[in-house]
C-alpha cells in the first residue's frame, strides 16, 4: 500500500508544481475544477449505492457550470454586479426542487432533494474556496503559492498521520467512524502540518509574507486539526454508505473524494483566514 500511495503523491505534487513553477492559475483552476467534479459524482455514488435516489448527473452539470463561473469570476470575466455565488446556489436549490415535481416517484421527494443539494454543497461550494486562491491577487503568482501552502500543509497531515499511525499508533481514536486513525497519527500529523506551515513562510518569505510570525504557527496547527475533521467527515460518509474508499481510480489513496476530502474543509478556514488579516476580502 506504502509504495502505490508513494508513486501518486510524486505524480500528483509532479503536476502542481510544474502549474505552479509555469504560473498557469487557469490550468490549475481546471485541473482542480476536474477534481471536484469526480468526487461530487462519487459522493453522488455512495448515496446510490445506498438504495437513495440523487439527481448525480443534473448535480454534476451544476457543479460544473458553478466552477466555471469560479474561473471567469477570479481571471476578471464577469461583471462585478453580477452576484453569481448567490445566483448558483438559486439555481441549484430550485433546480432540485423542480426537477422532483416532474419525476413520477416522488416516494423518496425530500431525501433526494436534500442529498443532491447537499452534494454540491459538500464538493463544488467547499472546494471553490481553493479555486479562489489561485486568483489572488497580489505579487506574480502569490495566488499560486497559496494554494500551494495550503494543500502541502493539508496533505501533510494525511502523511504525517498516515506514517505516525503506522509505525506508532496504538489509541484508536474514533473507531466507530474510523477504526484505522488513532491518536498517535493525530499528533503526528499536527506535527507534520505545523513543520511543513514553517518550511514553506521560510522558503517562500516574499510570497507568503503575509503569513510571517505567528501566523504560520497558528495556521500549521488550525488547518492540520481541521484537515482531520474533513477526514472523518469523508469517513463518516462512506461508512454510512458502507464504502471503504471512494473508488479506486488513484493508486494506493483511492478515489477523487479520498483525495481532497480535508481539503474542502481546510480551503474555506484558509480563504476566510487570509480575509481576517488582511483586512479586506478580493473575491466576490
């Protein structure tokens, strides 16, 4: 399990780098959006794999149409009058309702409403919050140095809990959602998220200038502790579905919603934070 989780994490940090070396925020974004679209549509799966009823690909459409307007939203496109993150979720929310008045089984009515919305906002609303760091605006890829601190210090908690949990753990710490995460791999990968938080302001001090001093403390041991929460929530998920990993499309991790499962709860902590201590939001 060990060597085909090692040989996507290269692949995977192979191809965020180079996006991020290049300076191409567009493709990153894409790539990204791409992401999010295939975890929706296995969170979609869990539900049907249940016996529940979900508008998957109506979700999916929507989720995508929602990323795309993240896009043009963050490269300038859009008028700045038009309140699109409000008018998506309108779309969506009456969307579902709309769709159900015309099936013709509507024994399952407000469960397949409510699991279709909530898809998108789990996956698509959640993870967009990553989308707009991408589009920050400040020095020549800032934006990009961002995101890229954000999922290093995020995925190094997985790792460090991972390989902590491995070697060391012993205290199971919430088996009945997760009978594999103990407290060992919890501090671990703390540990591991507050170290790779510090690496990073040191490496990149102009670009991440504005996480200097504390910040970088408080944000490695905030986002590793959120990380696992959106751990456990994935977690919560598939063990409701009776699902061990969300598919098996990536080697030794899983599936797409197994990839960026912590990232859809640390990304909007990260945006929100950035706003708090700079004064002012960039995005609307």
């Amino acid at each position: 399990m060990l060597l085909p989780r090692l040989f996507s994490f290269l692949v995977i940090w192979a191809a965020i780098v180079s996006l991020i070396w290049f300076q191409l925020a567009t493709a990153a974004a894409c790539l990204a959006a791409l992401a999010g679209l295939l975890a929706l549509w296995e969170f979609y799966g869990f539900q049907r794999a249940r016996g529940l009823k979900v508008f998957q690909k109506a979700g999916v459409i929507c989720g995508a149409v929602f990323f795309a307007l993240c896009i043009l939203s963050g490269r300038g496109d859009l008028p700045d009058w038009l309140d699109w993150q409000a008018l998506a979720i309108l779309v969506v929310i009456i969307g579902a309702i709309s769709r159900q008045v015309f099936e013709k089984d509507h024994t399952t009515s407000t469960t397949t409403i409510a699991l279709t919305v909530l898809g998108f906002f789990y996956v698509p609303y959640l993870f967009h919050f990553l989308i707009a760091l991408l589009f920050r605006p400040g020095l020549p890829g800032e934006g990009l140095v961002l995101a890229l601190y954000l999922i290093a210090v995020t995925k190094m908690t997985d790792a460090g809990a991972y390989l902590t949990g491995s070697f060391l753990g012993r205290h199971k710490m919430i088996p009945r959602i997760s009978p594999g995460k103990t407290w060992e791999g919890f501090t671990g990968g703390i540990l591991a998220a507050l170290l790779c938080s510090l690496i990073l302001v040191y490496f990149f001090p102009d670009r991440l200038a504005i996480l200097a001093g504390s910040h970088a403390w408080i944000l490695g041991i905030g986002l590793g502790m959120v990380s696992v929460v959106g751990d456990l929530g994935e977690s919560l998920i598939k063990r409701d579905a009776h699902i061990k990993n969300s598919g098996s499309t990536i080697p030794g991790i899983g599936g797409f919603l197994d990839l960026v499962d912590s990232l859809l709860f640390t990304g909007p902590l990260f945006y929100f934070y950035l706003q708090a201590i700079s004064g002012a939001g960039w995005w609307s």
